[in-house]
C-alpha cells in the first residue's frame, strides 16, 4: 500500500511525531510505499535544527534526516505553519543571517500535501 503520513505535532511535549517517526519506519520495514511525510500545523517544529534533545534521549530531528537519507522518503514542511512558528529557511527574511530549517526538509504547499494524498491508498494523521 502507499501511504503518507501527516505530522501536526511537536517534536517534543507530545507523542504525536515520535509515535509517527515509529509508524514510518514500521511502514518502511513491512515493504510498504511511504510516499511523503508532510508536516503542518505544531508539526513544522519537526524541521527546526535549533532543537536539541538531551544526551540521554532520542534525537526525534536527526531521526526524520536519517529517514530520508537511507529510504529517500521526502520531508514536507508546510511553508506558511512554518514561518507563524519561526522556522526559516536561509536569507527567508533579510533580518536572519542564517536559517533554521534542518537539512533534508523542504518548504511546501498544501498542493503537494494534495498530490500526496491522490497518489496514496492511505493519509494517516499524527
């Protein structure tokens, strides 16, 4: 089946994006097609590179990069939630001399979010 997965919560103070970083790799392990991971609303904080988890804890930001880099799953982030929340991309606003959109990540629309869905059997929310 092919799914894409929808991520509106925060990297950190719920389990929403943990628990779908756990359901993208278990789609990935059972031969499943993860076409996209989009994430929008609270969920946009996913890409923010200023995060840091503790030594002693799972770093939820370097997994999603990992993600992409070994199965080439594309990371959405939806461009409008993102810049109400702060996370730039480089030279986005002439004030900020460097951005902090992680590596991997990439600013969408809802379009792709759309094209997305109509390619997938399934859309799962986190």
């Amino acid at each position: 089946m092919n799914y894409t997965v929808l991520v509106t919560g925060a990297a950190y103070g719920t389990q929403n994006a943990s628990t779908a970083f756990l359901f993208c790799k278990s789609l990935i392990k059972m031969n499943h097609i993860l076409n996209s991971v989009f994430f929008y609303c609270d969920g946009v904080l996913n890409a923010n590179i200023i995060n840091e988890a503790p030594v002693d804890e799972f770093n939820l930001i370097q997994g999603w990069q990992k993600l992409h880099q070994r199965h080439h799953v594309p990371l959405h982030v939806c461009t409008s939630a993102a810049l109400r929340r702060g996370v730039v991309e480089d030279n986005t606003i002439s004030r900020f001399k460097q951005g902090n959109l992680a590596s991997f990540f990439q600013f969408s629309g809802l379009l792709e979010l759309g094209n997305a869905i109509n390619i997938s059997d399934r859309l799962i929310q986190f």
